[in-house]
C-alpha cells in the first residue's frame, strides 16, 4: 500500500450536516481524525466545519445526496485518491417518514427506503474497498425501529430493520477480511429530526415516549457519537455484528414509570 497523505487516522461521516452526524464527527476529530463530512446540506456541513475547525481539528466537506449513486462513486474516489487511506466510516444519514400502510404515499416509502437503506449500501459498496485495504470499521446508525415495531412509523421501522440486516451480513462477509460492521439502534435523540417528529405529533405522543424510557429522558446526539467512535476505534477490535441499543433501557421490556416511581 501507498504512504497515505495524511499521517491522521481518516473518517467519513454521513448526514454530518447536525444531529447525530454533526455530533459524531465532532466527536472523531476530537479524538484525532481527519474527517470528511458528507451532507446534501450544505450549510449543515459548513456549520459542521466551523465547529470542528474552531478547536483545531482537520476536515473536508463533500456536498452529496447518499441516494445519488453516481456523484457519492465520484466524489468518494475523489477523497480517498486524495487521503490514500479511509479507515472508519460513519453512516449517519438518514430521514423520518411517518405513516402506516394506509396512509403512506408509495413515493414516501420508496424515499424512506431510498435514505435510509439503500444509502446506507451506497455508502458501503463504495468505500469497502479502501477500509479492506486499512483492516477499518463500518458503523451504520439504525435506530430502535430496527428492533421492534412502531404504530403509525411503517416505512421508518422497515427500512431501519433493513439496515440491521445488511451490517449483520457485511459482519459476516467482511469480518474474515478484517472489516469489522456494527450498527447502533439510538431511541429518541434531542436532534432536528425528533423536533419535526414531534411537531407532527401530539405532545402526548412526547409524553409517552418520554415516559417508557427507564432513565427518564431522551438521548443527547454526542452520547451517540461517543459509541459510534468507540465501535470505530481499536477498542472494539473484537467487536463485530453487533447491534448496540442506546435507548436509556426502553427495548429492556415493557416499563410503567408510575409503578416504578411509586416503588421508591
């Protein structure tokens, strides 16, 4: 292999344009990579910059739509002919799509599945190369909807199974190859995507899913970021397949937070 250009560990992150993203390459460049972030929006990703390189650390922005299968090929080979190396990659993008069988449009399931599966794939198909000639790490992020249902969220909860799915089978495809694939399933995350959520919902919907979670709150993005770095890092060398729940114990079983307060 080449001497890669950049002597930094190097990191690609996905919907790096806020939320979970954002949050985690702020966390990887904090923790000493280079980082390129890839976002259609590109403000987010500019905002994303100004944040990582106000504290030193080193990026790049690539405008791009993860669903745009012929500019992510170009602008991917772009970055890694440049880098010489990609060691871990971060795919964050993702949409929310509500709605059940009924009530869903076709064009919002296919969108749904278009983000948050099949540019998922996209950006494995064109980056597994380069992370099998580093021996590095895929983390997609799913959520909670990938391990369980949820009324009114048909198209959401499938495409997040889905990509369950698909890193269990690059665990098992890569993994002998020295590629190690896991996925994250967050619950409900204080980021833009849970406040367009909710300001389409009632806020008893809030209520209730505020209430089911045993620690008594939402997650905050960079609690997300700081485990999708760990699953990146040499840390979680042997850790391969795995499907992390971040959800403050809600997928434990079922939980009233009366009973458990009246217990005290």
């Amino acid at each position: 292999m080449k001497r890669a250009r950049y002597s930094a560990p190097v990191a690609l992150v996905t919907g790096a344009g806020s939320g979970i993203g954002r949050a985690t390459a702020i966390e990887l460049a904090g923790r000493g990579y280079f980082v390129a972030l890839l976002d259609r929006d590109e403000r987010g990703i500019a905002e994303t910059e100004l944040v990582i390189t106000a504290t030193g650390g080193e990026v790049e922005p690539i405008p791009c739509d993860v669903t745009d299968v012929a500019r992510l090929a170009t602008v991917l080979k772009a970055f890694t002919d440049k880098s010489e190396r990609l060691d871990a990659v971060a795919a964050c993008a993702g949409i929310e799509v509500l709605g059940d069988v009924l009530t869903l449009e076709e064009t919002e399931w296919k969108r749904a599945l278009d983000v948050n599966v099949t540019g998922v794939f996209n950006t494995a198909k064109h980056t597994l190369p380069y992370l099998l000639d580093v021996g590095g790490a895929f983390v997609a992020v799913a959520s909670d909807a990938g391990v369980f249902g949820a009324q009114g969220y048909s198209a959401y909860v499938a495409s997040k199974h889905a990509v369950v799915g698909l890193i269990r089978c690059m665990a098992l495809d890569f993994g002998p190859r020295g590629v190690r694939s896991n996925v994250v399933c967050p619950s409900f995350v204080e980021t833009p995507m849970a406040d367009r959520i909710f300001a389409a919902s009632s806020s008893e919907d809030y209520d209730f899913y505020q209430a089911i979670v045993p620690l008594g709150r939402f997650a905050q993005a960079r609690e997300v970021a700081q485990v999708i770095a760990h699953l990146l890092s040499a840390e979680a060398s042997y850790t391969n397949g795995l499907v992390y729940n971040i959800d403050g114990g809600s997928t434990a079983g079922y939980f009233r937070a009366e009973t458990a307060s009246s217990s005290k």
